[in-house]
C-alpha cells in the first residue's frame, strides 16, 4: 500500500484532458513524478508545461492500442526516474449509438484502447511494479460496466470487462504490496460527454454529473489501496447494482430514466449556450 506519493512515479494515458488532466494535476500536488501520455501533442505539452513547476513530467505522444509502444512506454518511464509506481489506465473511447449504426472499425478501436490497452499495460506494469517494492493499478471503468446500457453495447461490455478483470488481478496481487482498483463514474462534466451531447444517450444524463476532480480524488484513493472500488455517484452505484441484478426491473424504470435524462440534458445544452 502506497503511503505517499512524493517522488513516486506515476503514469496517467489520456492525460491530455479531463478526467486525466485532473489526475495529473491531483498527483503533482502530491508531489509524485508523472509519466503523461495521450495523443494530441499540443495538449500533452501544454499540461505538462503546467505542472512542471511543481514536479518532473515526462511526456510520451503514443497511441496505448500499440502493443511494442505500451512495452516501451514503461521501459522509458524507469530508466527515466527509476522505478514504476502507479499506472492509471484512462484513455478511453466511445463511438456512441446502436451496434448496427457503429462502424465496425470503431467497435474494434473501442474493444482495443478500453480494455484490451489497460490489460496489456497492467500486465506488463507487473514486474516493474515489484522492482519498485510497491505499487497501484487503476483503471478508469464507467457505470456502463456496472449495468449494460443500450445505445453504448461495445462501451459497456469493454467496461463491463475492465471492471472484472480489476477485481481478479486485485485477488492475484493481493498479497504482494501492489493494488489494483477500478473507479466506475457516471456522467462526467468534461469534454468526453459535454462535447457530444446531442450523441449521447438521454438516458446518461439520468445520473447525477461528477466533476473530473471528483474522479481524480477517487483515483488516488484506490491508488493507495484504500478501496478496490470507487462509483461516483454512490447512489447511482447502487441503482446500476438493482439494475443488474434484476434485468426487468431495469426495463421498467428505463422510461422514466430517460424522461429525467432528457430534462437534465436541456439544462447541460443550455448551459452550455448561455441561455
């Protein structure tokens, strides 16, 4: 169990924007050593230019679906500052709609950057993690991975898989000094959503919004072995438990939720247009 994160290296994907910036920001506070890759390299470079007043940050521009570029990405991170810490798995990806109006390019790139890109890098992190003596995994899951959510059949079912492989891979480590954790938001109020929000399900917008800080905070929290699980909000956690566990009972508040998405969403798109 990670007691402090000072001097601590951390790698955070997707570290560009939202939820990973928040990340990045909240762990150099912490003062720990940041391993930052997305992308976009003017976004990369611009968070990192922020935070280096505060702490190293090394950036790395890659694409976390390339095998040998995950491989190379922590070989990089220890021979730059030492030892592998803390690996949080991010980025993610949604093409949103019906499966049948998905291209299936996407259905694979999904299947690819959500889960199969944090399996390989948790796999990987392994050995470098006991090198270090101590260490986290966290991966970045979804309330869709709690209750399947139709309009997004790929995205819940790589969440879905995230969430199950958090849990074993935390029973395999449990005696090792390495967490592993898997935080599970709802909405979030970041451009992963608030961009797209007339492509996003009515029924998301059901669901109380948290802040990228919020997920943040809930990240370091797992990260120093405090919880296997951090669902934001907890009473949404417990209405995707119900819903699991009771399918029918799903389809019959669906109306309803999506009756209340719709009106939180004219509010998010009003906002959003000032009106």
């Amino acid at each position: 169990m990670l007691t402090t994160f000072e001097n601590k290296t951390v790698i955070i994907t997707g570290a560009s924007a939202g939820v990973g910036a928040a990340c990045a920001r909240t762990f150099a506070a912490l003062k720990a050593k940041l391993v930052l890759v997305a992308r976009g390299e003017e976004a990369l470079n611009a968070i990192a230019d922020e935070l280096r007043p505060q702490c190293e940050v090394l950036t790395v521009v890659m694409n976390v679906s390339n095998n040998e570029e995950c491989l190379a990405l922590l070989e990089k991170a220890e021979s730059t500052f030492g030892a592998v810490h803390v690996v949080v798995n991010n980025a993610g990806m949604h093409s949103r709609g019906d499966l049948e109006k998905v291209p299936v390019a996407d259905v694979a790139a999904m299947v690819d950057i959500n889960m199969r890109a944090p399996l390989l890098l948790s796999a990987a992190a392994i050995p470098y993690l006991r090198r270090a003596g101590e260490g986290a995994i966290v991966n970045v899951g979804s309330l869709a991975g709690r209750a399947p959510l139709q309009g997004a059949a790929t995205y819940s079912a790589t969440k879905a898989g995230l969430r199950a492989f958090s849990y074993a891979l935390a029973d395999e480590l449990r005696d090792s000094g390495i967490s592993v954790g898997v935080i599970s938001p709802g909405p979030i109020d970041t451009g992963f959503i608030m961009d797209e929000i007339d492509q996003v399900e009515d029924i998301v917008f059901s669901q109380p919004m948290s802040s990228a800080q919020q997920v943040a905070d809930g990240i370091v929290a797992i990260a120093a072995g405090k919880q296997t699980e951090v669902v934001l909000p907890a009473s949404s956690g417990k209405l995707t438990h119900l819903s699991y566990l009771f399918p029918n009972l799903r389809r019959r508040i669906r109306p309803k939720l999506y009756e209340q998405g719709r009106k939180n969403k004219d509010k998010y798109r009003n906002r959003q247009t000032g009106q």
